[in-house]
C-alpha cells in the first residue's frame, strides 16, 4: 500500500513551532523546563513542533542531547500533536537521528541545509536521497536556505523519494520563493514559510499554509492569530499582528540574526519560564537590551 502522508501533510500547513532548548545553571539540557516549556506550547494550541531546529541550537548539542531532546518531544507530544525532528550533520549521522526519530514514533523529519563549504545542486539531491530513502516511511522535509538551488533539483529529489512531502523554505525573497515553489511543483509539496512571522503574509500570497516560529515559545496565541488571519485570507489582519510582532523579530535578525534565540530565551526568562543561558557560538542578551525584550513579552502576556 502506497503511503499517502496526508496526516504529515496536514501538520506541516500550520503553525510549526521552534522551541527553544533550556539549559540549567551548569549547563545541561533541562528536563523539566523544557518539558514545562513544550506543555505550554501544547496547552496553548500548537499541533507541529520540531525538536533540534535553529531556535533549538541544534548546532551546539552534542549527539546525545539531540536524541534527549527528540524523546522529550515525542513523550509529551503524544496523540495531541505531530513531531517534525531536526536531523542534519554528515549522512550517516542525519540517518542514524531519523532512524531514532522512527523508533520513537515521530513520523516526519526535517533536514537542516548541509553545513559545508562547496554544496553543488546534484550533491544536495545526493545529500538528501540518501536520508529519505533510509526512512521511507517518514515525511521528509528540506530546509531550504540555499537561493542558488533551483526548484527543479527538488522536483529531481521528489521523483526519486515521494516520502519528500514539504519545504521549509527560508530564502529571504517573496519572488524568489514564488519561482522556486513553481518549478519544483506548486501543488506537489507543503511549503512552509521558514523565516516565520515577518515573512509568512509575503510568502503565503505565493502558495505558502505553513510557517515556522521560534516566537510561538514565548507568546502562542500571537502566532495563531496570524494563521488563522492567514487561512481567511485576511491580510490587513495579518499584518496587525506583524506590526505586533515586528521590534521583536527585528531585535532577532539583527547582525545576521546573531541574537536569533537570545532574544526568545530572553523574552522567556523574563516570564519566569526558563533561564536566559545560551551556548556559543550565541550569547547572552547584554544587560542594556532585556528591559527592551521583557517590556514586549509582557505586553504579549497581558
């Protein structure tokens, strides 16, 4: 019987959410607030998350904290919402993570961009053949950052794996995402605003029902609000809540996005939720900028 992903398909039209990875005071993963963290995002009506994405620091987690932070997930994800695992690294190492995401029950992962310094066009249909075709019977999604791919390499990968069901796509350019999700096949994959908020209204004009969001860890009716405003097509709406949400996202991308999940574990700490630790290559909100980033948290949770 052919699998169809219709479950997966639909999980990746929604708000797909980031959440963050909290560390305890001498630096390990911890359990309980990221536990606490992921109820929250659950209680408040997310139905997608991923483990080990950017927001995540998937960069900065040893092996075997990439593997704590997938079961976490899927424990407290259970029946109430779909699992989409970060996986990445070398190829042996991306298979062994979805390999592991399946043991769990996760039914789709999302494969981060290769980090290398020469990535030809058919060396990324190579990279991505050979983890899909390990885990055909997961929904497999690249994370698409790379404006120099063209869109019928991903319809080359897609004849050969139809498990490739979605696209996170996060090329900062509304045209150029509108030509690429055309080329590779419009109608054929989900497309999945993976820049977020700010960039959700632009690219669901071109054929986008997906965004993800690291902001939905701090504030998850705001992001909700967007896709519903969204999915009626209801763009002033929209962009109410962009304006809403614009001082945060813009502290974020700031120097190249250097604060991206600072400023989310800032907002977070401010709330009592988590600490605001971060590991290198990122660093912690100097003390001059968190009364910026708390005053906003606040008034979200007002």
């Amino acid at each position: 019987m052919t699998t169809t992903f219709e479950t997966q398909r639909a999980a990746l039209a929604d708000v797909v959410a980031i959440p963050v990875t909290p560390f305890t005071e001498d630096g390990r993963v911890d359990q309980d607030a990221h536990r606490a963290l992921l109820r929250r995002l659950l209680d408040g009506g997310v139905r997608t998350l991923t483990p080990n994405g950017n927001t995540g620091e998937f960069y900065a987690l040893t092996p075997e904290e990439r593997r704590l932070v997938t079961e976490l997930t899927v424990q407290e994800a259970g029946e109430r919402a779909a699992t989409l695992v970060g996986v990445g690294h070398d190829v042996p190492t991306a298979v062994a993570s979805a390999r592991h995401a399946r043991e769990l029950g996760a039914r789709m992962v999302m494969v981060h961009q290769p980090v290398h310094p020469y990535v030809s066009a058919a060396g990324w249909v190579d990279y991505h053949r050979a983890i899909a075709e390990a885990v055909p019977e997961l929904g497999v999604v690249p994370y698409i950052r790379n404006a120099r791919l063209p869109g019928a390499r991903l319809a080359e990968l897609a004849d050969h794996c139809p498990n490739v069901i979605g696209v996170k796509y996060a090329v900062p350019d509304a045209a150029k995402f509108a030509a690429f999700a055309r080329d590779a096949g419009l109608d054929r994959f989900v497309w999945v605003a993976g820049l977020a908020e700010p960039y959700a209204p632009s690219y669901f004009s071109a054929g986008a029902t997906g965004f993800t969001s690291g902001l939905v860890n701090v504030a998850p009716s705001v992001s909700l609000n967007m896709i519903d405003a969204l999915r009626s097509g209801d763009y002033p709406a929209a962009m109410k809540v962009w304006e809403q949400i614009r001082r945060f996202e813009e502290l974020r991308a700031a120097n190249g996005s250097a604060d991206n999940v600072t400023v989310v574990k800032e907002a977070l700490a401010s709330l009592g939720l988590c600490r605001r630790d971060v590991r290198p290559p990122s660093r912690a909100l100097p003390e001059e900028e968190r009364a910026e980033v708390a005053a906003i948290a606040a008034g979200w949770s007002a």
